[in-house]
C-alpha cells in the first residue's frame, strides 16, 4: 500500500466518525450500523466487541477497509465489518484534489 493510500484510508476512516451522529451521517454511517445493530445476532458483537449490546461508537471502531478503487486505488474507500457478515458498506469518495466530498452506504 502506497503512503497516499494509506493517509486517505485514515482521512476516510476519521471522516465516518464524525460523521456519525450527524446529519451528514444519517443516510450512511448512521444507517450502517443501525442496520447492522438490529440484524446481526448478539453472538457477533459478544465475539468482537464483548458486549451483546454494543455501543454505536463500538460498532464503528471494527470497520475495516474491504477495498479501495478507482484511479490508482485511491478514490474510493470501502469500510464494512470483520468476518464477511454483511454485503453492505460504508464507502467514502476523495475528489480530484484528495479532498473527501462524500460517504455513503453501499451493498
């Protein structure tokens, strides 16, 4: 991995977290792990995260990059959960200039 891609990958990363709880979250990283926190079995969050009942804020710490694509595999970020659980994922997009200009929730 590439220095570029590793800087965006945590821009990317600490981008979803303050994200989450926002507005500019609700149709994305909010949704995620709503979603994820209804549909996964108590089992799942026992095993990684201790609890049964996570924290949102728990939830969001075990995002890891899927993949990264675009020009030079540097344009799109694609966060999901450990242990292919899910098809869902929180991506976030860098403009031309390397600034971060959207987050979404994709399947």
């Amino acid at each position: 991995m590439t220095i570029e891609v590793e800087k965006r990958q945590k821009l990317a990363l600490d981008a979803i977290k303050h994200a989450f709880g926002t507005e500019a979250g609700e149709d994305s990283v909010n949704l995620f792990v709503g979603h994820h926190l209804e549909e996964l079995p108590q089992s799942y969050w026992q095993q990684h995260l201790g609890s049964s009942t996570p924290k949102p804020t728990a939830v969001i710490g075990l995002l890891q990059l899927r993949s990264s694509w675009g020009e030079d595999d540097i344009e799109f970020f694609d966060f999901t959960l450990p242990d292919e659980v899910t098809d869902y994922v929180v991506s976030v997009h860098f403009d031309g200039a390397g600034k971060i200009d959207g987050i979404s929730m994709e399947s």
